[in-house]
C-alpha cells in the first residue's frame, strides 16, 4: 500500500470508528469519508463504502461470489483489480455486477455513485448481506429490468398495424403488385419521427437486447434476399420496439447499445427505401441515424451511416452531393479500420464518373482511379466478418461491382470487362445484381463500337430478370441505355425496349445498392 493510500485508509478507519460510536449506519459513515476524502484523495463513493465497512477488496469479491452461489450462477470474472478500476473510476460495473455491489453494500445505485435504477427493480436495504427475508431480498429475476407500464400510443399502434398488414398481405402468395403506397409511407415516417422524438429525451432486459442486436444481424443478411417492401416492414417494426425500450433513460452501456440498434436499423431503413425509389424518407431515415450514431460516439458507425447516406444523391441526379457525403464519410472514419473506409473513396469514384460525363478527362480519370486504388487498400485491412457482411460491412463482391461501374463510366472498357467479369462470378446467386453487371458489359460493347453485341448481352440481361424484378433500380439504368442504343441505331432494339415495357412489380430482391 502506498502512502497515499496509507494515509486514506487511516482518515478513514478514524471515521468509521467515530461512526460506530456515535450509532450511525455504513451508509452515513460512507458519505462521510467521501465528504472527507474526495478533495484530497479523489476517494470514490463506492470506495468509500468499502471503507465504511473496513473491508479489504478480496472481501468483497467472496461476497459477491458467495451471493452468485445463492442464486445458482457460475462463479463470476470478477477480481480484484476489476474491482479496483470500479473504485478508481476507470470503468464502471455493468448492471449485474451493480446489482451484487449493491446487495454487498445494502444501498442503492446512487449511493455508489452512479444514477441508473438497479435491473432488479427492488430495494436494496435489508438486514444482512446474503440473508434476509425471501419478499424483501433483491430478486435477479433473469436479469429482466422492472419498467413502469408506457402510456399506449395510439399513432404508434395504428402505424405498427399498417406495416403488420402489409406484412401479411406480402406473405400472401396470391399478393402480388403491393406498392409503397399512402398509408405505408405515412407509418414508415411516423416511427422515424417518433424515434427522433425519442433520442432526445430516454431500462431495458439484457436478454432482450441480445435479441434485437441479432434480429438486426440477421436484417443485414436478408438484405439482398428478402424483398425489400417486406423486409422494410419487418425492420421497422424492430425499430417501433427499439423505440419503446429507449423512451425512459437507461444506463450508459444500455444506451449506447439501443442507440448503435437505432442506427443500423434507421440505416437499414434508408437502405431498402433506396430500392423503393423513395429517396426523401430514405434520407429522412439517413437523418435519424446520424442522430442515434451520434449517441454512441462510434466514427466508424457515424461514417457507415454517412457513406449510405451519399447513395441517395448519387442514385437521383445530384453527383456533386454525393461526392461531397462520401468525403465527409472519409473523414468521419479517420485511420479507424471499418467499412466505410473502403465504401466512402468507391462511392467519390462512382460520383466522379458521373461528373465526368462524356467528357472523361485524363484528371478527372486518374482522381477516380485513385479513389478505388484506396478503397482496395481500405479493404485489405477491413475485419474478416466485416468483409462478408453485405448491408454493415462491405463485402469483395461488392467491390469489384463498382470498380467496374466506375470503369465503365470512364470509358476505360479494357479494364472494366475484366472487372465485371469477376463481379459476375462472385454474384452468381443474385439475379438482380447480375443485371446491373450485364448492363455495365453490354455498356462497354457499346462503348467498343459493337452495336450489336451491345443489344445482344442487354437483352439477355433483361430476359433473365423476372417481371417482379424491373423495378426503378433496374429500370433506370436500363432506360438509359436503351436511349444510346437508338442513338447509335442499333439493330434489333425493338425485343430488348419489350422486355423493358413488360409490367412492373414491386416485389423484388434487395441489391447492393
């Protein structure tokens, strides 16, 4: 022991002995030797419990295992030097080591110095540390919060029914052309808005946010698998039960968890409206997920949210938007290896080409080239788990899809062939993005002076998608072909323009939009 802490230890035994003398409790003898020794010795409220019952570390780490035994629970992690770094303020305990803290020392969160209800819901001031009587003795109960009943909101309720209704009809196998129509639109706003509502005012089951941190896993994987109308549905509806958890105040580590869940699936949101064409409320959602992001203080996270954002501008028109999003993204990720290190520099290449036009500049070439050099680089360095994640990560299919985008646009045909090639092979289970791809092939022909071939492969294209598929995120660019094609009086144009006009539904895969 140092002398510092010597000379604590002694204030503090003198303390406790007049305490005990004079009939006062640990608690009051407690806030005593804080009082005492916090200007001098930056003694802690939970130390100084400790102190007040002139215990050593060791003896309370038997009595939180002691207390794990009477409850059926393997033996507990914690040590000494864990609980050391709780009295020093180094880290704080997380809620099931709170609650045995605070059953050692009879006394609330607050008394120990941290402003967060305990997950038990009792109190915790009984007779004796493991003892007592069953109706008063603080109950783990599965670890589940005790939360006071929420007031039923009636907007939330009737939203949440349309998004189950739609749910339902999407799962109707005779349902076919359901749109994103009024009512769904209004309900997907109206949980965004009630969830922004939420961030700035806000405890939760450590179970159950288990469980939605893997639903929304699982919503990342079904991304390019699920139609998007439905999975929309299904992620939003995570999303109104996110909500609810968040509209009381929880402790910091289950806040910073519900707020990372907001985000991925504000983000998510943004993502599956992206395909739907609706691109103001999947930059509303954009928008709500910077704000929960923020919450977390995560650069990666907030850059992740950023990057998807800039698809927006980038899919409907406005390039120069779109660059701009992806160096602030760039920025917002630093030298923190993560997705967006590598999404961001391909998102500034794909807007850069876009810029460019017809007018491909050795400049505006080489910046573009620059970019997608970076973002290879960003991916080698990019975790393992992160590079097979499709919708929070960035995936190597992905990127090779986009350098042969960018290439394309660029007019640089050798190379992107090549490119698209490969990105044709590693999608070969997803028809959506192997149109896309077939598209750009039958771009570069084109750009060739191959006419001909051009109209072949773009045709095929189209024949392999079926009608479900010809949403506006493949129509889109297959119009615009289409539209060089007659420019350059390409021979038989007429069957591709027919597969373009045949009837489009709504219900498709997602792409990796």
């Amino acid at each position: 022991m140092s002398g510092r802490q010597h000379r604590e230890t002694e204030i503090a035994r003198r303390i406790r002995a007049r305490g005990l003398a004079a009939g006062r409790t640990s608690a009051q003898i407690a806030d005593e030797i804080h009082e005492a020794c916090t200007a001098q010795f930056s003694t802690t409220r939970i130390k100084a419990h400790r102190l007040a019952y002139g215990i050593a570390l060791a003896d309370v780490i038997e009595q939180v295992r002691a207390l794990f035994e009477r409850d059926s629970k393997p033996m507990p992690g914690i040590g000494e030097t864990l609980l050391s770094a709780y009295e020093s303020g180094l880290k704080r305990p997380g809620p099931e080591y709170l609650h045995y803290l605070c059953t050692v020392y009879r006394v609330e969160p607050i008394a120990l110095g941290y402003d967060a209800p305990c997950i038990c819901g009792h109190g915790h001031r009984m007779p004796g540390v493991v003892g007592g009587d069953s109706k008063d003795r603080c109950q783990q109960q599965d670890r589940e919060l005790m939360i006071k009943p929420v007031e039923p909101e009636p907007d939330a309720e009737e939203d949440e029914n349309i998004l189950r209704r739609t749910l339902l009809n999407l799962l109707n196998t005779d349902a076919k052309g359901t749109e994103l129509d009024g009512p769904v639109l209004g309900a997907c706003e109206g949980i965004r808005r009630r969830m922004d509502e939420t961030l700035v005012s806000a405890t939760v089951s450590a179970a159950m946010l288990d469980q939605w941190e893997e639903a929304t896993v699982s919503f990342g994987r079904q991304y390019t698998t699920t139609a998007p109308l439905r999975l929309l549905c299904d992620v939003l509806l995570e999303l109104s039960a996110v909500r609810t958890a968040m509209s009381r105040r929880q402790p910091i580590d289950l806040q910073e968890r519900l707020c990372r869940m907001a985000a991925q699936l504000s983000g998510l949101s943004g993502m599956i409206l992206i395909n739907l064409g609706d691109h103001r409320l999947a930059r509303s959602f954009f928008r709500t997920g910077r704000t929960a992001a923020d919450e977390t203080g995560d650069r990666a996270l907030r850059a992740w949210i950023c990057a998807r954002e800039s698809l927006v501008p980038l899919y409907f028109g406005d390039a120069r938007e779109a660059l701009n999003l992806a160096k602030k993204s760039r920025d917002m990720a630093g030298s923190t290896p993560c997705p967006a290190q590598a999404m961001a520099p391909v998102v500034e290449a794909r807007a850069l080409a876009a810029l460019a036009g017809n007018d491909n500049k050795k400049e505006i070439v080489d910046q573009a080239k620059r970019a997608l050099a970076r973002a290879r680089n960003a991916f080698s360095h990019m975790k393992a788990e992160d590079r097979e994640d499709v919708a929070f990560g960035y995936t190597e299919k992905q990127l090779y899809f986009y350098q042969g985008d960018v290439l394309t646009k660029l007019g640089q045909t050798i190379e992107a062939e090549v490119v698209l090639d490969q990105a044709l092979g590693k999608y070969e289970d997803h028809i959506l993005d192997q149109t896309l791809i077939r598209l750009d092939q039958a771009q570069c022909k084109l750009l060739d002076g191959d006419v001909r071939e051009a109209v072949a492969i773009a045709t095929k294209a189209l024949s392999l998608v079926p009608a479900d598929y010809l949403t506006d995120l493949i129509v889109r660019p297959a119009i615009l072909l289409g539209e060089r094609l007659k420019v350059a009086n390409a021979p038989d144009l007429d069957e591709y323009l027919a597969q373009l006009r045949r009837p489009k539904q709504h219900q498709m895969q997602g792409g990796d939009a």
